[in-house]
C-alpha cells in the first residue's frame, strides 16, 4: 500500500481524521525546516506537505508567498529541494506531500521529475495549477509511482467532481474558501455544506481533505464534525515560523501540532 493510502486506513481503524501539515521547505533556512518537520511529528500530524517555492504562487497568499520569496532568495533548487526530502525520510517514515506549480515539474520534464521526487521519498503531489484537461502526460508519468492530488471548491460542479475524484488518489482537496489561501474569514456555510456533497458524490472511494483558511483547533473540529475526512493547515503553521526563534521551534510547532490533532479524534 502506499504510505498515503496506509495512513487513512490507520487512522480509520481508530477512528481518528487526518491532520496534514504544510510548510515551504527552506523557510527561512534548512535548519527551520528540519526543526519544524520534527516538531510536526512530535505533535502527531499524520502528513506533510512540503512547499517549494514558486516566483509566481497563483493560489497562495500572502504569508506562503512571503516564504516562497525568502525560500527562493536563499537559493531554493529543486536538487537542495529533494536533498532536504532525503534528510528527512532517514528519520521518519510519515507521508510526505510535495506541493509546488507544474512549471517546475514541465520544465525538468514530467517523467524525469516524479522519478527523483519518488526517489527522495515523495508519496504524493499538489500542483494547484494543473487543470484535469491539461493531466494527460502528467498522469502517465505518475501512474503507480505517486499519488496525484487534484483541488476542488464548493463552486464545482458535480459532473466535474466525479472526473476529478477519479483522477485523483491520496485524497481530494476542497479548497475551503474562494480566494487565496492564508486569509482568515471565518468557516463558511457554503464550505460545510460542500464538504456534505462531496463526501456524497464520492461515495467515501477517496479521503476528502479540507485546506485555505484553517488555522485554529476550533476550525479543525468543525471541520471534522462536518464529515471532512482530513483537515489542512499551512499558514497558521509560517506564522508560527516567523515568530519563533529558531532554538525554540521544534517545541512550539509540537506543542501548536498536539492542540490540532487532538481535534482530529472522532
């Protein structure tokens, strides 16, 4: 089984949701991220994704686009990128999630790409740009190598949702909000119900996770209670990052990490 596909069924049997966790690799240094990666695990996030940072971030806002800004003026690489996935695979064996933009993986070149990022430990993808119609060569070089995770929004038609679900493994993500993501504006009703629709339409055959604008215990446990199968967190995590001295980084992220999980159990 893949570890992605694993995870969800671990956390089925004990009746737990998943929490997955989101920060920009190189932000502000490697040293931060190793630190945070650790302390991620301490406080029992169950996935990770991993940015790497893009010069043009359509769906992020501005908080990741600050990171992907200083990630990049440090030199970010895709090489230092997978060394960096590397490192940290030698120490844990949780899912890990590269999110990034399709550029970067045309322009390495689609087979070559998912072959090294399958290598350094890379169980699944997000490319918030790369549309179904556009996923032809994409799909076929990830094809049993890595899992392909598709976004949605509560605007989605569901014609639409059944194509893309079928495309997708891992999990499918329902961006929460219109917009992008990091802007805090409430949990709204039209996400609630979408996530019911969804969760309908898909006929529990794929995860369904929620991510944009969550960034407190209470937005995780409403989340959840609505029947989201997985909840995802990532600026609330930069801002943490910003504000942390570095020799106290591992503990807060862990202690920040804990108050959201324990949000996850059902």
């Amino acid at each position: 089984m893949a570890r992605i596909k694993e995870k969800f069924a671990a956390l089925s049997a004990k009746n737990e949701k998943a929490l997955i966790a989101y920060i920009m690799v190189g932000y502000p240094n490697e040293a931060a991220t190793m630190a945070s990666v650790r302390g991620l695990i301490q406080g029992g996030a169950d996935i990770i994704e991993l940015g790497f940072p893009f010069s043009d971030p359509l769906a992020d806002g501005p908080i990741i686009q600050n990171a992907s800004t200083i990630s990049l003026q440090n030199g970010a690489k895709i090489s230092k990128f997978f060394e960096i996935v590397k490192k940290i695979r030698k120490e844990t064996d949780i899912p890990l999630i590269l999110m990034t933009y399709t550029n970067i993986l045309y322009h390495k070149g689609y087979q070559k790409f998912i072959i090294e990022a399958k290598n350094a430990g890379i169980d699944g993808l997000i490319l918030p740009d790369m549309s179904i119609e556009e996923s032809k060569e994409y799909l076929a070089a990830t094809k049993n190598k890595i899992d392909t995770i598709f976004l949605i929004s509560p605007n989605t038609t569901k014609t639409r949702i059944e194509k893309i679900a079928k495309l997708s493994s891992g999990f499918l993500y329902l961006v929460a909000v219109y917009g992008t993501t990091g802007v805090k504006t409430g949990i709204k009703n039209y996400t609630l119900k979408a996530i019911k629709e969804v969760k309908k339409i898909t006929k529990e055959k794929i995860p369904v996770g929620v991510g944009f604008g969550v960034s407190t215990p209470e937005d995780v446990k409403k989340y959840i209670k609505t029947g989201a199968d997985a909840v995802i967190v990532g600026s609330a995590f930069l801002k943490l990052i910003e504000k942390t001295p570095q020799n106290k980084l591992e503990s807060n992220i862990s202690k920040f990490t804990r108050s959201l999980k324990k949000e996850t159990k059902t």
